[in-house]
C-alpha cells in the first residue's frame, strides 16, 4: 500500500487539464492523459524490476517525475529511462493495427518519440547521459549532454516556427519554448 502524499499533483497540472479539456473538441484529452499514465507505469514497472523504490510522483503541466528512495546505476537508470518510450511504442504498434485505436496509436507515438529527444528533463535526455557516463565519465557526459540540448533546442524552435508559419499550429513552438527555458534555467 502507497504511504500518503505518494502522488503530488501542482495546481498547473490541474489548471493546464481543465484548459485542454475545455478546447478538446474530439476527446483527445482523456487518451492523452490515459497514454501518459500507461507510459509512467513502464518507468515505474522498470525501476521495480531494477530494484528500485519510488518515493513518490510528482505530477505537473509539463510532465511527471519519480522521486526514487536511492539512485540507481547508470545501466539501469538508462534501462529504466527507456522503458516510459517503450512502453508507447508497443501500444503504439497494438493500437494502429485497429481502425478505431488509430488515434490512440498516434498520441503514443507522438509522446514517446517526444519523450526520446535527448534533451535534460526528457527520458532521451537522461538515457543519453547515463549512457555517456557509463562510456566516457560524469565531465565528459554532462559536457555533451549540455551541447545536444542546446543543439536540439535550436532545431526544435525553427521546425516549431516554420510549423506555425506554414500550419498555424503554435503547439510545437510552445513545447520547443519549454524546453529551451527548461534546460536554461538548469545551466
């Protein structure tokens, strides 16, 4: 049984929901929320299996994060970092085979192939270092790990600016923003 206080939900997860939910138009909202528990139950899954114990889950606007009881090696966190991705491309792969869980199958593409970006705070990002520390050491990894994410934010913003020009769609730009601010605040 999970202790009190094992799920912390801020108030902009909740305020960024209800404003989804309100513009939903198509019911996206629900399958999205459902594709991102599903893909957090593959990281929780994973870091039982590697022995280790989450403290607790902290949820907001931009995602959720595990608070583990001790570290993990950097083989397994790499594992374990992985396995919220795999868990979407396997549903993924289930759901596009059906003509009604096709959209479904999108959202969960589009979540792990988001969430493999090798950016800081994204499971890429956190694979990427593992792996680089466990080839070339901590200094080494964080080094490059500092240069993808500054690499791939770049990237992100043009596409995102040329997708709102072209589409006028500004969702990929607002996520490019995040990250960028994201990983600013971080250096």
């Amino acid at each position: 049984m999970k202790k009190p206080g094992f799920w912390r939900f801020s108030g902009s997860f909740f305020l960024v929901t209800a404003w989804m939910n309100y513009l939903d138009r198509q019911g996206v909202v629900p399958m999205a929320l459902l594709a991102c528990v599903l893909h957090e139950w593959g990281h929780y899954l994973a870091i039982r299996r590697a022995g280790g114990e989450v403290r607790y889950v902290r949820v907001t606007a931009a995602g959720a994060e595990m608070q583990l009881e001790r570290e993990l090696s950097y083989r397994r966190e790499f594992l374990c970092a992985l396995a919220g991705p795999a868990a979407n491309l396997a549903l993924a792969a289930f759901f596009c085979a059906f003509s009604w869980g096709r959209l479904f199958a999108g959202i969960n593409l589009a979540l792990a192939l988001l969430n493999l970006a090798p950016v800081r705070g994204l499971d890429g990002g956190r694979a990427l270092r593992c792996g680089l520390c466990l080839l070339a050491g901590e200094e080494t990894a964080e080094w490059t790990a500092q240069r993808f994410d500054a690499l791939c934010c770049a990237l992100l913003l043009g596409l995102g600016g040329a997708v709102l020009r072209i589409a006028g769609n500004p969702t990929l730009l607002l996520v490019a923003v995040w990250m960028w601010l994201t990983n600013w605040r971080q250096m």
